[in-house]
C-alpha cells in the first residue's frame, strides 16, 4: 500500500463533485492511454527526481530510504495525467513538494486520501498593518 496523488494538466470542474467525477474518469481511461505523455508531467519528473531519485535509480542499501513506493516513474505519466505512489512515512515531506511544484506548472493535484484538490497556490498573507494606520 501507498499514498496516491493524482496529476492532471486538463482543466477541471470548478465544483468538487463534479471535479472528482472527471478525476474518476480521466483514471479509467489513464490505464489505456497510449498517446504522448504530456510535456508538463516530463517536466514535473525532472524536478521531482531531481530532489527525490527515482526508485529504479536507487541501489539496493538505497531502497528503503526512496519516498517513492513503485517504479520506473516516468511509466505513471501519460497524456491527460500522471500518478504518483509515495511510501507513507514519506508523505509529510514529499506530498507538499510535489503539490507545490505541480501547482507552479499549472498542474492540479488530487490527494483522495485528503478528499482535496489543489488547483491553486496559496496566497500569501501580506503583513498586517496596525489596527490605527490606515495609510
């Protein structure tokens, strides 16, 4: 078992229902899709194993200390979406770096153990100017 996220570079829904209802879709056709992984999920991979090596690059001592939990993972990207299998005592750390850097190349995340979708970064709170300065 593993932690899963989604990957998709289409857009999606803007209600959840209806997001998730496509997400369940673009899953049963993902299996069969043999077209061009998408340039976007390409991109992702360099970065994420850039920081994290792929499970197949890894030496057996290495193994067990990789946060993915299959591979070779470039197989999980295809043309509409890409899945990615993290081992859970990985999570903590791995899940917000993948969702930070998918969302920064206009991937949505969908976390299904979270129940989330992550279309957007999160803003930034601008600092909070006293009660009495208006200006």
């Amino acid at each position: 078992m593993s932690y899963t996220v989604e990957l998709i570079c289409v857009p999606l829904p803007d209600a959840d229902k209806q997001a998730w209802e496509k997400i369940f879709q673009l899953r049963e056709e993902y299996y069969d899709d043999k077209r061009e992984k998408a340039p976007v999920l390409l991109e992702l991979h360099k970065i994420l194993t850039a920081r994290y090596p792929c499970l197949c690059d890894c030496s057996d001592d290495e193994v067990d200390d990789c946060p993915w939990a299959d591979g070779p993972m470039i197989n999980n990207f295809n043309h509409e979406m890409g899945m990615l299998a993290i081992s859970f005592s990985w999570v903590e750390e791995v899940v917000p770096f993948i969702i930070e850097t998918a969302l920064a190349l206009n991937i949505i995340v969908a976390d299904a153990q979270s129940n989330e979708i992550h279309r957007v970064l999160p803003l930034k709170k601008p600092a909070q100017k006293p009660w009495y300065r208006f200006w």
